[in-house]
C-alpha cells in the first residue's frame, strides 16, 4: 500500500485535547505519526509518500460501527428478511457494505446474519479486495430456542432452513451450533437471550437455562470467538455478567442488582443500548402500521421510558468513576422497513447533535436521552436529558471503538490506503468543524430517495 501524508489538517485525534493543525502520515493500514505544525507549513516530506494538502480541513479517525446488519434488506417481517435468496443476498450485503464505507464508518461490528454464513463472506471479500467495505467482524446468525426469538418456522414447515435464527433446545445442540458457526469462520456469535415485542414475545421475557448459555460462552471461548448477546430484559444482562458475554445489545431493562454487576465488571463489557430503535418504533412507524397506539400495546413506549432510565444510570455511574468506565455504545439503530432511509436517518441524527459516530462501535454513548434529540420536535420534553458535549462524544468514539474491534490503531479498511484515503475518511476530512455539530451540519453527499 502507498504512504500518504496529509498536511495542513486540523487534527482531532480523540485522546482528549482539542483540534490542533498538523500533519498525518498513513503507512500501509496504520496512521503512523500524527504531528503539530503551524497552519501553512509542513513537517519533512516522506519519501514516496504521496502528500495532499488538507487546506485547513477538519481530520478524525474513522467512525466505528457497533451493531451492525448488512443482511437486514428492508422487509417487514424476520421471515422475509431470511426469505431473500442466497444470490441477490449478498449482493445486498455488498452494496451496503459500500454505503457504510462512503458515510465514514471504516470499521463495523457484525451483530447478527441472515444467513450462516453471509457476514463471513462479504468480511472475506472486503478483505481481499474483492468488494469495497469497512473493516467488518462477521457474526454468525442468532442462536435462539423453538419459539423463541428468531423461531420463524411454520408448523407445517419445521425445518431449520426455514428460520431466521439458529435453532437449539439443551446444551449439547448449542454445543454443536457453536462448533458449526466457527467452522463457518464467524468472528463472534450472536445468542438471543431476551425476547423483542415486535415479534410478539415479549422484551422482558426470556427463553434459555443459564446451562444453555454456559455452555455457548464454554464453547465459544474454545473456539477463540466473542459472544454478543441480545439482552433487553434484566435477566438477560445479568446473564451476560455471570457467564462473561462481552458485548451487550440493547440492556433496555436493568434492575439495580443488574446496575451493581455492571459497575463491578466495568472494563469487561460493552453496552450499545440501540436507542433510536425504539424512538422510531414508537414514534415514527405508522406509515407501516405500527401507529403510537399499537406500539404503546406491545410495550415499546414503556421500554423507551425504561431505557432512557437505564442509560442515565449507567451514565452517572460511568461519571462517578475515577478510573475504568461502563463501556457504552450508541446505537443509531433504524426502523428496519426504512432501510433505504439510514442515511437520511443518520443525516438527521447528526444534525440534531446525536453521534452517529455511534451505532458505530464503543461509541459515546449519549443514551442518556440525547439520542432522543434527533425526534425532539416530537418527542414529549421529559425524554430530553443534557447530552454530552460533541467534542467529548468524539473523543469517547475514538477512545472506545477500538476497544471492541480489538485493535488500537488508528485503521483504515483493507486496501484502501492504497487505492485512496477511503471515502470514509474523506468524510470524515471537512472543511466545517463536527464539533460544532448542534450550527454547522457536515458536508452530505448525494443520498438516494
């Protein structure tokens, strides 16, 4: 791959000062010196290093994606979702993929697949230059129980290939799940371990033995692989704590002993509550049906009202610590039937002072409510909480994402370096300042209606 060096670039390198005017060498995948100088001059030049002149624009990491699904493909429902044959699947998983890439996030966490092995191989093409897409962890689909989130099987059509999630009853079917999944080559592995509303079992309930799960974190770990779980009921996060899943999805519903587990574990876990999820379900999903009276009867609005509280505690906690930190991770989640319109949605959320720098991976959470300024307009005033401040945010998605990808470099996606400073990145370089974020939109490119 090429060198590169960037001069003339306010910097922004999230270690907790603020912007400063310098040069940036990227060798190879590594940003490997980030230097001070004054605005129109330039450290030495590198040898073969191809120089681009910033002209004084605004230089950050690239964003990191915490939850994410390339295989979600618009559909209404999981079954369709699943329906979708092989063939055009990934090629959807492909140019969504790209669309990451092109609004900066360089690097994304699969949280789940619609498919065995669909995350694995659009990570592999990525990789080897096949495809352009960030720096991508491949999940395998969500293991669930029969009837339990993901369970998507008709009676008259029982078998497996016909479910959106894994399906397994007792610990030895997990065990062989889990050893199938990392014969696939998956990075991670998606468990359900709470129920989602919409589906029509209940966010609070919860559908596997503490042996079940004991046995996916056993066997998973044997494998070298991370285990990520979706766990809105408190039971679920608790779960999570005792049988050490380290990543965990949504934690909508947290009792105080579940609040206690997480601070003692701080530096074990990540959060990404997945907060925008709600909100649009709630509040912004009736032209599909899901008016504000349907979803206030599935229990979404009691959820939003849950999380929020959640979220404020686990933020003072986080801020009444010295050292170590409740790892939280935005999620600048989407209803799933608007998929055409994440870009939009994450337009909108970063104007209104959200980071979307969020469902980007170990993000800053600002769940605290400030994921609700995106519907402010809307939403009823007791949703609104003071946020943090956007440099502090940055610094937080810069700090943190690395953290859950399991690599503390600054990275750019496979290749890109050497094809050009990735789309991404060029986002992320803007002649306006994102920390000025709540006045001064950043510069959009075209989106598709």
């Amino acid at each position: 791959m090429a060198d590169t060096l960037f001069t003339n670039v306010r910097v922004f390198d999230g270690g907790g000062e603020a912007p400063f005017t310098g040069d940036v060498l990227v060798q190879g995948n590594k940003i490997s010196r980030v230097v001070k100088a004054g605005f129109g001059q330039s450290s030495a030049p590198v040898l073969g290093a191809r120089i681009i002149d910033g002209a004084g624009a605004f230089l950050m990491p690239g964003m990191i994606e915490a939850h994410t699904h390339f295989s979600w493909n618009d559909q209404p429902t999981l079954d369709a979702i699943q329906r979708m044959p092989p063939e055009e699947h990934i090629l959807w998983c492909s140019e969504v993929a790209k669309k990451y890439l092109d609004m900066g996030w360089t690097s994304c966490v699969g949280a789940a697949a619609a498919k065995p092995r669909l995350d694995v191989v659009i990570r592999n093409a990525i990789n080897d230059g096949t495809i352009v897409g960030p720096r991508y962890l491949a999940a395998s689909q969500e293991i669930t129980v029969p009837g339990g989130l993901g369970d998507t099987t008709a009676p008259h059509l029982p078998q497996h290939e016909f479910a959106f999630g894994a399906i397994v009853s007792g610990a030895e079917e997990m065990r062989r799940c889990v050893r199938m999944f990392a014969k696939y080559g998956v990075d991670s592995i998606k468990i359900n371990l709470s129920g989602e509303s919409i589906t029509g079992m209940p966010s609070e309930m919860s559908q596997f033995t503490s042996e079940e799960v004991r046995v996916c974190v056993e066997e998973s770990k044997a494998w070298g692989k991370r285990v990520s779980a979706h766990a809105r009921s408190s039971w679920a996060v608790k779960e999570c704590i005792k049988q050490g899943i380290e990543v965990i999805y949504h934690a909508s519903f947290t009792d105080a002993e579940a609040l206690d587990m997480l601070e003692a574990n701080k530096l074990k876990h990540h959060v990404a509550p997945g907060l925008a999820w709600l909100i649009n379900t709630c509040h912004h999903a009736s032209q599909w049906g899901l008016t504000p009276e349907v979803t206030r009867k599935m229990g979404y609005h009691r959820e939003l009202e849950a999380a929020i509280e959640s979220m404020k505690a686990m933020r003072r906690r986080h801020s009444n610590l010295a050292r170590g930190r409740l790892r939280l991770c935005m999620d600048a989640a989407w209803h799933q039937r608007e998929r055409p319109g994440v870009l939009r949605q994450v337009r909108r959320y970063e104007q209104h002072g959200g980071i979307v720098v969020s469902h980007c991976l170990g993000r800053a959470d600002d769940d605290d409510g400030q994921a609700d300024r995106l519907h402010s307009r809307r939403l009823p005033c007791r949703h609104l909480a003071r946020g943090w401040r956007p440099a502090r945010r940055h610094h937080r998605i810069a700090r943190q994402g690395p953290h859950l990808v399991g690599d503390e470099r600054w990275c750019l996606p496979p290749r890109a370096a050497g094809r050009r400073w990735p789309t991404g990145a060029q986002r992320c370089t803007t002649q306006c300042d994102p920390l000025e974020l709540r006045s001064t939109p950043w510069p959009q490119p075209s989106l598709p209606t």
